[in-house]
C-alpha cells in the first residue's frame, strides 16, 4: 500500500509519502518566520500560505519517494482539531484527489497522530509498533496538554486534558511577557540551560490534584505580576535566564508528576511522550531520570516528530486502512475534534 498524507492543522504544511509502515518522504515547509512578526500564528495567513505551499511540497515528497501519483493506493489528511481555515486546505485537497483516483480517503485525529509518534523512528521514520506496550502517554504542544492511557494498539481513553493554558502555550505566553521572539518556548529552553531553576519560586498549578487535568494560566499571571513587580530583572542577562529556569521547572515538574503518577496508579510499565513541547530538553531529561527511578520503558518521539508533520499522519492513516477504517470523499473537517 502507498498513501499520501497532508498535514495542515497549524503553520506547517507538511506531505509524506508512506508505504509498509515507512516513511519514504517526510516534507515540512514552516511558516513561523511568517507569524513571528505578530507573536503569534494569524489563521488567514497560515491557510494562505497552505494553498501557497500545498503543491510544491506535494512535488516534492512525491520526488523524493520516487512515487507518481497513479500509484497511491489511498490519501490522507488531517482531519482536525486545528484552525478550521488551515484544516481546510488538507482535507479538501486530499478528498478531492482521493475522488478523483477512486481511491479512499482518511481523516486523521491530530492529537491521536501524535499520541502513536513515539512509536515510530529511525531514517527514514518507520513503525515499531511490534514493540506496543500498554503505556500512560504525554501528549503536549502549544495547543494541547494531555493524558492517555493505551491498553491496546488504536485502543486509548483520554485520563485529563488542560483546564486552559496548554504548556506549550504557557512557555511562549511567559516568553512574550520577558520580550522574547516567538516562538519563545524553544528560547526559554535556550536560556533556561544556563539559569538557575531554583532562583524564583513559581506555582505549580494543580500538583496535587487527584485529578489527571492541567492548568497553567494561573502560572502565566504569576510570572506576569512577577515582573511587574520586579520591573530590572529583565535588563540583567543572569536574571533572565534564572527566570527562564524557573519557569520551565514549574511546568516541567507538574507535567512529569501527573504522568508517572497516573503510570503508576494505572499499573503500566511503559511512559509515552509526544508533542511540540516534547522538544524541550528538560522535559526529555526529567522524564528520563523518572521513569528510570520507577523502572518503566519511555518512549519519547523523535524531534523531528515532536512537531506537526505528515509522516505520522500517514503512518496511523495506513494502520486505520488495514483495519477496515476510512471515511467518505465529502467528511467534514472537525476544529474542535476530541480525542477519543
């Protein structure tokens, strides 16, 4: 089987190719230079620069899969949840070639493409899913903070999401607050490498929670009245750091809580992690150092699948085939789809 896959939920446009479990291309073309300008992503603009991109990046995950277009066996794309006019682009472009070759089409749930990325690596990326074990699974970017609990492969039950800030969002609405370029998530972990985690003593937000749920905006309105209070700390480069520190710390810490808590509490052996923010190195190394001290497996995704791509669309896209699932050539993009 060969399929193609589209990835258009944000501000990547991104097409592979996959076939057999592989991706035989993996082709992203980002637009955050775009949004930098406004600290943020604008969705008019994203969905221009998707119909701007769509094509050449086609072209070339085509190329380089050495695939044309009579040979696909089915397409795929991502079905939601993102921005209706980004999601938009994808999923219309998909059906209607789809339509056109008669073949079927597969709309992607965005979060469960990542929940499934960890199992996928190497180069070029291809699926592991030979080594499935139950796990608790991290899900977490800018848009999204959540908790999974995998029995089986395609088989999850969402154990808590974000109450409002996803932590993602949360680093880069602290980044903006001290000044820095967006996206500021991956700066503050720049910054933070040469901080002090100690220095300033920040919430953290529902810790002791029972509950599996996050939230972060109290953390945000906290780092927003510290520096109102504390109006030099931003015109010294030590301070700054220690501030990114901290701040990372706090989210850091509530994040791997949760989830080795539930871990444990679920009586699996295997920790997951996915997502934007998966990047962040001290997210990895505290993950790493928890489930070690817990004795559980971890399994973070590759960088290069932290962040929105199509080769993990794809690849799950293949797997729901193979199991009989598709969807009709007119489906609905679904913005506020959930995770089920």
């Amino acid at each position: 089987m060969t399929l193609l896959a589209f990835e258009t939920s944000c501000d990547e446009t991104s097409a592979a190719v996959v076939r057999a479990g592989e991706a035989l291309s993996n082709v992203v073309s980002s637009q955050v230079a775009l949004h930098a300008e406004y600290g943020g992503v604008v969705p008019e603009l994203a969905a221009r620069e998707h119909l701007r991109n769509l094509i050449p990046v086609t072209q070339t995950a085509l190329r380089e899969a050495a695939v044309v277009v009579g040979q696909l066996d089915a397409v795929a794309a991502t079905q939601g949840p993102g921005l209706p006019s980004a999601l938009m682009v994808g999923v219309k472009a998909a059906q209607a070639l789809a339509f056109a070759l008669r073949r079927p089409f597969i709309g992607i749930h965005h979060h469960e493409a990542h929940l499934y990325s960890p199992w996928i690596s190497g180069h070029p990326p291809k699926a592991d899913f030979e080594k499935f074990q139950p796990n608790v699974s991290l899900v977490v970017s800018g848009g999204h903070t959540l908790l999974v609990h995998v029995t089986t492969e395609l088989n999850h039950r969402v154990l808590g999401s974000t109450m409002d800030d996803a932590a993602g969002e949360c680093f880069d609405k602290t980044g903006k607050l001290m000044g820095l370029a967006y996206p500021a998530g991956a700066e503050i972990d720049r910054l933070a490498e040469q901080g002090n985690p100690k220095a300033f003593d920040f919430p953290r937000p529902m810790l002791h929670d029972a509950k599996d749920d996050f939230s972060f905006s109290g953390l945000k309105t906290s780092v927003r009245y510290f520096l109102r209070d504390n109006a030099g700390v931003l015109d010294d480069t030590r301070k700054i750091r220690d501030l990114c520190a901290s701040v990372q710390a706090a989210i850091v810490e509530v994040l791997v809580a949760k989830t080795i808590r539930a871990a444990r509490r679920l009586r699996v052996r295997c920790v997951t992690a996915s997502g934007g923010v998966t990047c962040n190195r001290a997210l990895r190394s505290a993950l790493a150092t928890a489930c070690a001290r817990e004795g559980f497996t971890l399994r973070l995704a590759e960088r290069t699948l932290c962040t929105d791509n199509a080769a993990m669309i794809g690849i799950l896209a293949e797997r729901k085939l193979l199991k009989g699932e598709s969807n009709s050539h007119d489906a609905e993009i679904a913005p506020g789809m959930q995770l089920g």
